[in-house]
C-alpha cells in the first residue's frame, strides 16, 4: 500500500508565502510542499534554498509546483495578490484581488482538488468568501486566516502591559481583520482571572484598554510604513492553523469562519474563535459578548458585506 503523505499546495512565494514556507519546514510540517508563483525563477530559488534547511531541520519534499498538484494536496493556502502599501486599507484591494483569486482558484479545482482552502490574502474576510463561492466547496472546508494574527498582537500586548506571558492572555479580537475589528477585554482572562480584575488592580482604565486595542488594529501600519510589510507574525499563524487541520487537533483559534446564524449573522465570513481540524472548521464557537461588543461586531459585519457585495458587483 502506497504510503498517505500529507501535502499542501502554497499559491503565492512572495514575503508571507515563503515566510509561511519556512515555518513550516522549521516545524516539521507536511511531507511534501508545492509552491506555485507567477515568478517561477523566484520559486525554484527558494525551494532550492528551503531544501538546505532540512538538513539540519525535518526530511520533507519542497519544490516549485503547478496547480496540478493540488489534485492530491489535503491544503491550499493562498497568500496571492497585490499587497497592501502604505497608506492603503485592507478594504482598498478588494478589486484588485478578486480578479487575481478567480483565476487561481479556477486553476485550482480544475486540477480536481477535494481539500481545505486557507486564505491569507487580503482583504482576507472578502477573499474568502470569494474562494467559497468561486469553488463551491463546503463552507466549513474555506476558512480565512481572520484575526488569527490580531489576536496574537493583543495577546502580546496585553501580556506587556500586566507582565505576564501572552501565552498566558486567552482574549480574543474578533470582526473584520481590519478597522472595524474590535476585542472581547468584557470575557478575556489571564490565568483564570478576569482581564477586567486584572485590569482594576493594576489601575488600567477602560481608555487604556481601548488605546491598546487601537494600537493593535494599527500595528500592520506602523509595521508596513517602516519595512513595507507584514509576514512573520501572520506566517507563523498559518502554520500554527495548517497544524491543528493536518494534526486534526481540534483546537480553538480565531480564524475567519463562515456565520450561519452566530451573533445573529449570516452569509459571511468573520474573525471569531473557532474548533479546527481535521474537517476545516469544525464548530464556529460563538464567544460571549457584552452589548457594546455586540453592536461591534454588527458594525464590522455590516462593513464587511457593503464591500463584498459592491466589489462581486463590479466582478460580474
């Protein structure tokens, strides 16, 4: 019987791409890694270059693909498209984009790919319920990278502000990965203490909560106006997503799921904590919110659905 390897198809080598590409083979991830780019030479070098690092890291199979190889793979992530610059929202790409994911994901399933889609391409939110609608596959089985790397930003900055290990912050920023998102601070906890006691005996007010949620939202612009960029932060939240599918772990992570009734909203897809495994996501967990998180994740909803539907408008 031939040998079951765990494959995952990577559409996109630019900064986030062969980040994400180098997380995983730091971490052992998958057997076999196929990376698609409209610059081949680029792709081939870096596979070439990922190649050395197992040797000193995990044997695995890198090498520059096709979109045929997605007829096997169990995962294809998307990091394709036209980055964000500085001075420009998320929102700003939406045009741009959409175009760019039709034609990748119609490459896609013409290969015959059965798998789960993971989009990290922004604005994240809207491409993924473009993949979906685009492919037709379940919406369980489309999942966005979401607040994945939001959360990670509060969870550092909050672990910075009280002195612990953000490890330790379990808070959450849920909506739009963009600025309408907002965070739960009403249910967070830190060591199975309520952020909000924490909060009082360290004589943190509600403004300096907010501040730092604020910081958080902008950090992707101070980061991007100083090196152009983002990618290790949202990378290694790829990787540590591509885990809990391909390790079928079960685990609780904010990604970008679709909400059929959750929070009262529908036919969308929105930062929220979610089971992922094997399956994709497999329970969207709708988190306790206080009314004025309610009525922010309702704004960032409604956002996120004038866009989607003006830029669908444009596309048809």
């Amino acid at each position: 019987m031939a040998e079951s390897r765990q494959k995952v198809l990577l559409v996109g080598d630019g900064a986030v791409g062969s980040s994400y590409a180098f997380a995983l083979m730091q971490q052992g991830l998958v057997e076999d890694l196929a990376i698609v780019d409209i610059a081949k030479e680029r792709v081939e070098g870096d596979a070439l270059d990922l190649e050395d690092a197992t040797v000193y890291t995990y044997n695995k199979n890198v090498y520059a693909g096709t979109y045929e190889d997605a007829k096997d793979a169990q995962l294809v992530v998307i990091t394709a498209g036209a980055p964000q610059k500085p001075g420009e929202t998320r929102l700003d790409l939406v045009d741009k984009n959409l175009r760019i994911i039709k034609s990748v994901v119609d490459q896609i399933m013409a290969a015959g790919f059965d798998g789960i889609f993971l989009v990290a391409a922004n604005p994240v939110d809207i491409l993924t319920m473009a993949v979906q609608k685009f492919s037709g596959l379940p919406t369980g089985r489309v999942m966005g990278s979401g607040t994945s790397l939001d959360t990670a930003r509060l969870r550092v900055a909050l672990g910075d502000k009280f002195g612990v290990s953000p490890q330790a912050v379990k808070a959450y920023v849920l909506g739009e990965h963009g600025d309408s998102e907002f965070a739960n601070f009403d249910n967070a906890i830190i060591g199975g203490r309520p952020l909000r006691l924490w909060a009082e005996e360290a004589g943190v007010s509600d403004e300096e909560l907010e501040e730092l949620l604020q910081n958080t939202v902008h950090k992707a612009y101070e980061i991007i106006n100083r090196k152009g960029a983002t990618f290790y932060g949202i990378a290694t939240a790829l990787a540590r997503i591509t885990r809990a599918i391909l390790r079928d772990e079960k685990e609780v992570l904010p990604v970008g799921a679709w909400m059929d009734g959750q929070y009262g909203l529908h036919d969308l897809y929105i930062g929220t904590p979610a089971v992922v495994g094997a399956n994709g996501v497999e329970k969207v967990i709708e988190a306790a919110l206080s009314d004025k998180e309610e009525a922010r994740m309702l704004a960032s909803a409604k956002t996120l659905k004038e866009i989607a539907e003006a830029g669908f408008a444009k596309l048809n």
